[in-house]
C-alpha cells in the first residue's frame, strides 16, 4: 500500500476511534512520514479529529428493542400488531389521538391553532420568484367560501365532487371546502384517460368537477355523460371550450367565480362525522376499469396519527415545511399532507413540471419530504456515474459512506460532519439543505439506495409499505433502525397477519404468506361493487393485499413477492416475473425490466430499458459511438447488459429457469406519460405485452 493510501486509510481510522487510542499510535505514524511532512500529516489528522470529537452528536435510542419491534398476539394466526399502542395488545387500534380532532374537517382547524395562523399554503408564480405563502385563516375562509360555493350551485352535503388538477393551492381548497360540507372527494388523474374518467362520473353521478386548465376540461368534455352539469376552472379557458361545454348541456364557472358566489350565499357549514367518506379515491389497475376504494374520515385520521406515533422523536411539527410533488390523486401524498395540517405545519408546492424539482426544493427548503424510490434511485444513479472516472473521487465516496454508515450504526444522524462537508454537500444543497424528515413509499427501495440515502442527507430516513385500501400506511420502519430492505413493524391502526399461498409454496407457518390487513384503517369496499368488496375484505373483516410478505425474526416485514403477476412455464415451473425484475434492477445498466414469459414456453425474456449515463460512460470508455438507439442495436452492447443481469442473478439466488435467455433493449423509458405505468410507477403488464408484442415474438422465434 503507498503512503497516501496509508494515510487516507489511517486518517478515516484515527476519527473513528477514541481520543486515547489516537494519541498512544500518533508518535510511531509520525516516524513512518518523517520530517517536515510527517508534522503537516499530523497537523491535519489532529485537527480533523478534533472538529470530528467537538462536534459528535449524542446517539439517539431506537423507540423500540430493535430485536423484537411487534408483539404477537395469542393464537394460531401469528398476528402481529403495534408497540406504539399499549390496547394493540387487546386487539384494538388507534383511530386518534385527540377525542375532539377526528375528521380532517377538525385536524385542519387543529392545525390553524397550534400553528397560530401562520403560513399554511405556499408556491411559486415563476420558476425565478421565491415562495410566497397563504396562512391557515385565509385558507379556510377560502375553502368555506369555496364549499358555500357548490351549495348555491345546488350540490347537498355527502354528494361526490371531482377534482382534476395537479398539485396546487386550489387542491387544498377544494378539498376542505368539501370537508366544510360533509362532501366527498373524488380525484382523477391523466393516466386513467378519457375512457375511464367517463366510467368514474357516471359510477359516481357527479355534476361538478374541479379542472386545472383548458387541455383538462376538453379531455373531461369529450365523452362527458349527462350527469355532469358544472366545470369549475382554476385556470382560464378558451371561447371554443366555452361553446364546446355549453353545446353539451355543462356550464363553466371559474374558481374565483364559486368563491364569490359562496361568499355571498354565506350558508352554515355542515361538518362531517368520522363515519362520513371523504373520498373515492380510485385505483388505475392494470386491467379492467378502476375500483372505487371508499375512505372515511376516520379511516384517513387513523392513518395519519399512527404514524405520527411511530416516527417517535421525529414526529411531524408546527413550523415543518412539506415540498408536494407527488399526485394529490393518491393516498400516499393526500396522508402526509393532511399530517402536516393537522400539526399547524406548511406545505409548498412545486412548480408543475418534475423537471424542475431540484430548483423548487432549493427555493422551499424543505423540512419533511415524501419520496418514492424512482425518485432515489436516479440521484443514487448520478452520482455513481459521478465518481466512475475519477479513482480519487471513488476513495472519498467509499470512505465518506462507510464512516457515516458507521455513525448511524450508533444511532447518530447529521448532516454537519467532515464527510458531509466534503463529500455530501451537494446532495443536500439539491434537497434544500434542510430535512430532518423522509418518508419513501410505493414501491420497494433497494437496501443500498436507502443506506446511502440516509447516509448522504443525515437526516431520518423511514420506509413504509401500505395501500389505498388501507389509507396509506400498513407497516413503518422507525428511528433507530439501520437496517435496510425491510418495510418495518405495523403501525397502531391495524394488525397484519400472513396466510399462506399453497401455489407459490408460501406458508405462514414458515413465516411467510399473502399479506392481510385489519383495523381502523382499513376502507369500507369498493363503490357499487360488491363482488369485489367480497373478494378483497372477508367475513373477518381482513383486507386480503395480494402481496407477498415475510415475517423477519425482529418482528420486521418484508415484502417479497406478489400473488397475482405469476404464471408457469411448459415445462410446470412458476415464475414470478415481478422478484426476477427487481433483482435484474440491481445490475448498474438496467433502468428498467420487463420480464415475460408464457405457458407454451420453456423460457422467458426480458424488455430492457438501459441506464443512460451508465451506458454513454462505457460507450465512452470503449469508443464506442452512436446515439442511445444506436447503441441499443449493438451486439456488444446486448452482451455487455445481458451478463451483467445473469451475474446479478446468480448472485440473488435465481434458478436457472427463473434466468432471461434472451432480451430486447429498448431506449425509451416505461412511463405514465406512454401508458406502460400506473401513477404510483408501477408496470402495466398487459400494455407492456401488447407494446412489445413484436420484439416479445422475434426473440420466442429465434430460441425455438
């Protein structure tokens, strides 16, 4: 080893270990350096050790006995429930925290008060202009006005009012505006396409919808059913929209217009119960037309306040500053928003375009943030292909991550340490500089993305698995727990237990098996539909998820499968397309996967979208030029990516059946844009074979 990489090995060693080992070891490395340069080397070593001791945090306790994080309850079901709770034991579930604070009509006002009016609703007018804010009394005069609106437009309280629009100020308006007069909010959202959100206004007769902009209320307008009599528009429209609407029987009125209106009507408001929906929220599928899950106040206030209890020290506050990018469309964002209401926190929203998140954050500053691992993944991405090239920059990232992994082993958390200033600045400078808080859901995060996540931003990190079904939240992971690649121990609303998948040889006998769920979370059915409501709850009340789990030893879940994408080969062997695709991911050049196979067939294939900048950097390195879809016709290429997904493969344990024999590498990415993902970023699967059906043919043709 040289002396520069002596020293670097030294140095990270010496600020790891105590005062007295490095003063007893100091006097023999000085030798070793010799002279002048041996008195600079020390220098620097005692002085980084010093800011390093000087400015140690204290470690802070996990909440709960890492070794055992759920109790079980008797019986032979293996029901495990929450620690953060003391009646789970009994069988029973948070619903609140507060006796008078159980509808989100209440958690909002709570949160004026405990916030004493202060900032609640914030954005940008451009991309160069800092946020500027609305405080709760004007959001809820603003919201009653609005609600007081719609009943002068003739809608009675408990009826269902869309809203189709991206995340912005008037959402929140709207949305407790409804709450103001026990109405229902029924989101919908561009990938469920005009087809579907025709399916949702005649399934829910709804007469007035909320719409963003003209390019919305033409897609709402072109097969428009009769029950739709009223658009409210956030933004303006044009004349040709006006006589399109009005030649089908709907009136346009502006939000402002409503506002006004209610403003003058001035009628009483009619607050909801716990039992009252709030919402319809609807879930895109794969297949079939979208189900209504009905959510009620109490199922939503359970969500948000069990995990509130479970993020302990770190619990959403007053003075918190949210960044909303997510859709307001699905659960996942609607609870962390309404968490941070219901505190007196504020929420800003970003600018619209995704493209632009970087420069929102920077200007919001956020405290808390929701996050979804595409998200992670990508900055995760940038970075490895950051320090490819450079040796130096390698050494100083693998030492920066191994000291800071080191530092949360012990339950220590900043963001104001030597490796933070020197290696990770600039990933918290990207995120704002200023959270303490990430919540990540939706879809799994790969244990060496949350690790460096958590490593590179200092601040408590926490990864949740949940559905819409159940309000959000189902399990959360919780402070003071490193590990990755887990979804944590249930939350207080409900208990989960697993039930086994004789097909795919699961067993909850073995601790593994279908995920079910049950507690105050948990939704009321699907709207109009009860042969599915059957199929999802049982007679016991327990919502059958369709996952795949699996209990760890500590009392942790872990999410491993899932039940419905299987299918057999000819030769009688299961394939579960989904645990091969997140393996493969794994592999430095794979972006995305799409695993397929048929029953005809002896073997599968795979659809493969390349990393970009990993693949430009090799081309680089092997001069090798052309354009992304040059490169994804070179044969060397194919070869390149398709050893790499076999070898990581092997490595997780994949069964030579369960093996790619062949793939297609396509340049575009799967997105919600192209129809190939739901909302929530997961893969449609029959779009996906109906896309690449061709290619999907060509490579069955030639392994015949």
């Amino acid at each position: 080893m040289t002396p520069e990489k002596t020293f670097w090995a030294y140095w990270n060693h010496l600020i790891m270990s105590n005062m007295t080992y490095f003063f007893d070891e100091i006097d023999g490395y000085l030798n070793y350096f010799g002279g002048t340069a041996g008195a600079l080397t020390l220098t620097g070593i005692a002085a980084a050790s010093v800011y390093y001791f000087a400015s140690r945090p204290i470690p802070e306790k996990p909440l709960v006995p890492l070794h055992k994080q759920s109790p079980i309850l008797e019986g032979p079901d293996q029901i495990h429930v929450s620690k953060f709770y003391k009646e789970s034991k009994n069988g029973k579930f948070v619903s609140y925290i507060t006796e008078n604070v159980r509808t989100l009509y209440q958690t909002f006002r709570e949160g004026a008060y405990a916030s004493n009016n202060g900032p609640c609703l914030g954005w940008r007018e451009t991309l160069s202009s800092n946020y500027q804010w609305m405080n709760y009394d004007e959001a809820l005069l603003r919201a009653k006005n609005f609600g007081s609106g719609m009943i002068s437009l003739g809608i009675k309280p408990k009826q269902l009012i869309g809203i189709y629009s991206l995340n912005r100020p008037e959402w929140i308006l709207f949305e407790q505006g409804c709450y103001s007069y026990s109405l229902v909010v029924v989101p919908l959202y561009d990938t469920l396409g005009p087809d579907a959100c025709a399916f949702i206004i005649r399934q829910t007769e709804m007469q007035i919808i909320v719409v963003e902009d003209d390019g919305k209320a033409n897609m709402l307008l072109e097969k428009a059913p009769r029950t739709m009599k009223i658009l409210v528009t956030i933004k303006g429209v044009k004349q040709k929209t006006m006589e399109r609407a009005r030649s089908r029987g709907v009136q346009i009125f502006t939000f402002d217009e409503v506002e006004k209106l209610g403003a003058k009507g001035a009628h009483l408001e009619v607050p909801p119960t716990p039992e009252d929906l709030c919402t319809i929220c609807y879930t895109s599928g794969t297949t079939g037309n979208p189900k209504g899950v009905m959510l009620t106040h109490g199922n939503v206030v359970a969500g948000v306040c069990s995990v509130i209890l479970q993020l302990g020290d770190h619990k959403i506050r007053a003075g918190d500053i949210m960044i909303s990018f997510l859709p307001l469309a699905h659960m996942f964002e609607r609870c962390c928003e309404n968490g941070i209401y219901y505190v007196g926190g504020a929420v800003g929203f970003y600018s619209g375009d995704i493209k632009e998140l970087t420069n929102d954050l920077k200007a919001l500053k956020p405290t808390v943030m929701p996050a979804v691992p595409r998200l992670l993944n990508r900055v995760y991405d940038k970075i490895q292909v950051d320090i490819t090239n450079s040796s130096i920059k390698r050494m100083l990232f693998r030492m920066a991550l191994n000291s800071k992994e080191a530092e949360i082993r012990r339950g220590i958390m900043r963001r104001n340490g030597f490796w933070d200033k020197l290696v990770f600045k600039k990933v918290h400078q990207a995120f704002g500089g200023n959270l303490r808080l990430m919540v990540v859901g939706s879809a799994p995060l790969a244990g060496n993305v949350l690790t460096f996540i958590r490593c590179a931003l200092g601040c408590l990190v926490v990864e949740g698995y949940g559905q819409t079904e159940c309000t959000g939240a189902i399990t959360l992971t919780v402070q003071g727990d490193f590990v990755p690649e887990h979804v944590g121990p249930p939350v207080s609303c409900n208990a989960v237990k697993l039930v086994d998948v004789p097909e795919m040889e699961y067993f909850a006998s073995q601790n593994t098996g279908e995920v079910c769920v049950r507690g105050s979370n948990v939704f009321h059915g699907y709207f109009k539909d009860p042969q599915k409501t059957s199929e999802a709850i049982d007679s016991e009340g327990w919502h059958h998820t369709g996952d795949v789990g699996k209990w760890l030893p500590n009392g942790t879940l872990k999410i491993i499968d899932r039940r419905k994408h299987i299918f057999k080969l000819s030769q009688g062997e299961y394939i579960v397309p989904e645990k091969i695709e997140n393996i493969y991911t794994t592999s430095q050049y794979v972006n995305q996967v799409f695993v397929y196979g048929e029953s005809l067939k002896s073997c599968i294939v795979a659809v493969v979208v390349p990393d970009v900048d990993v693949l430009k950097t090799w081309a680089q390195e092997n001069a090798v030029k052309g354009t992304l879809s040059v490169l994804c016709n070179n044969p060397d290429v194919k070869n390149l990516i398709m050893n790499d997904m076999i070898a990581w493969g092997k490595q997780g344990g994949l069964k030579s059946f369960e093996q790619v024999k062949d793939i297609y590498l396509h340049p575009d990415p799967f997105s919600v844009q192209n129809g190939l993902l739901t909302p929530t970023y997961k893969t449609k699967r029959p779009q996906l074979k109906s896309y690449f059906k061709p290619q999907l043919e060509d490579m069955y043709k030639h392994l015949d």
